[in-house]
C-alpha cells in the first residue's frame, strides 16, 4: 500500500518546483567517486533515481556513466525534470511502488530524498527491484549549522516546520538495521554553494517544501525576516556572493539475501 504524500511535499513541491531547480545547491565532486566505489556504478549499471525531483543529483549520476531511470510522484516536478533531460525517462511512482520490474536495477539512489518515505514498506519495495548485492545510496546535502549565522537561519525557518519529515530530526534512521540489507556505511564530503545571497539563502529557504506551502502572505513575511537577518550579519551584509556551507552526508548499505 503506498503512503499518501505528506501535504508538504505534495503541494510544496508541485507549486515550488521551479523555486527548488534554482534555489538548491548541487552536490560536490567528489559524490562521483563515491558513487563508482560505494554503489558500483559503471556504465553497465542501471541505476533508479528514486524521489529524483527536479534532477538536481542527474549530473552526479551522469558522470559514473550509468544508465538512469527516475522515479518521481509529484507532477510539477516530473515536469521540470522533463525539461531539464529529455533524454532520461522520468517515472510517475512512489518509493513504496516503484513501475519497475524484479531484481532489474543494478542500485537505487535517493539524493535529499529518503527522509519523506523512510519506512519499512519503502526498504521492502527498493529491495524488490535491486538485483542480489546491489546497493542503496542515501545522500543529504546538510547544511552546516556548525557556522552561528547558518544557526541562526535554520532556526528561523524550523518554526515553520510543523510535522514535516526532516533529515535533520533523524527518524529515518529508524527503519535501520533493516531486513535484507547489509548495516548503513557512512562518509561525510564538506560542501558549499556560492553565489549571491538571493539565490543561495533567500531562494534556497524559500525552496523548502513546507515554506513552498506556505500561504503568500506568511512566505512575504518570512522572506522579510531573512532579508533582515542578512542585513544583521557582518559575514553577509552587502556581499555581492555569499557561500552557503554545507556538509554532504552519504549512506551506503547493500541488498542481501
């Protein structure tokens, strides 16, 4: 039985989907060299980009030379993926009920994605569809409250969170250990989108699936509060760029019998 999607990513994402192509940062160059060593992917591989939005973690995936198949639920974002790679196939379906046959993909992949289906209905359906010794790939880019005003701004908009899933509150770990698969590896890449702070801060919040949801009046209202945040910040003030840190997690566990 598929889990409905949570009212944050099905309206979020549906009307923010171009939002999120330009305001999320993409992954560092190193998840490439991951990918090839943790998952196996080779250009005889095929590989599923499940929850694959607008196909921010497609360049990623591209240069391993693996054949892609992406799989995502919410139509605006399928449309946007679309657009970006009309030569990839883009599949409407859910993590619990993937169009995909038995035992038929080589590895599946979800990039800041695995936190909204992370049950054990979910492992089962990905565990269907990995042929024997295949690999799942869980990777995150987080951004690195280590730094006072990133702090200081995820605090900001975690009041808006509600019961929205959140990489960040762990509860996706507990669907591990997990039957039919080997225990979560873990590396951890430093990270850091640069450009200007409308596009890496302000776009990038504003991105957020349960700040998209938003009625317009309350995301105006937030964006003032982090327009004014910046304008408190000496780090920030009057910088024509700004980098973002973040710090890319990765997550690797392989299919069993």
């Amino acid at each position: 039985m598929t889990t409905p999607l949570h009212p944050s990513a099905a309206t979020g994402f549906d009307q923010g989907a171009a939002a999120y192509a330009r305001g999320r940062p993409d992954y560092p160059p190193a998840i490439v060299d991951w990918l090839r060593e943790a998952l196996a992917l080779t250009p005889r591989s095929r590989v599923v980009d499940l929850g694959a939005g607008t196909g921010k973690f497609v360049p990623s995936l591209l240069a391993t030379g693996a054949h892609i198949v992406a799989v995502e639920p919410v139509a605006g974002m399928r449309a946007q993926f679309a657009a970006e790679y009309p030569q990839l196939t883009v599949l409407d379906g859910t993590a619990e009920a993937m169009p995909l046959a038995d035992a038929s993909v080589d590895a599946v992949v979800c990039a800041t994605a695995f936190h909204w289906f992370a049950t054990a209905a979910a492992l089962a359906e990905i565990r269907r569809v990995l042929r024997p010794g295949g690999r799942l790939g869980l990777i995150w880019n987080v951004r690195d409250e280590r730094v006072p005003w990133v702090a200081r701004l995820a605090d900001l908009v975690r009041s808006y969170a509600g019961d929205t899933p959140r990489q960040a509150d762990d509860t996706w770990r507990r669907v591990f250990p997990a039957e039919g698969f080997s225990p979560l590896q873990q590396t951890e890449f430093a990270h850091s989108h640069e450009g200007p702070a409308e596009t890496v801060i302000v776009g990038r919040l504003l991105s957020t699936s349960f700040i998209a949801a938003l009625p317009a009046a309350a995301r105006e209202e937030l964006t003032q509060r982090i327009h004014a945040l910046i304008a408190a910040e000496p780090d920030l003030a009057g910088s024509d760029r700004v980098a973002m840190p973040y710090r890319t997690m990765a997550y690797v566990t392989q299919k069993i019998a």
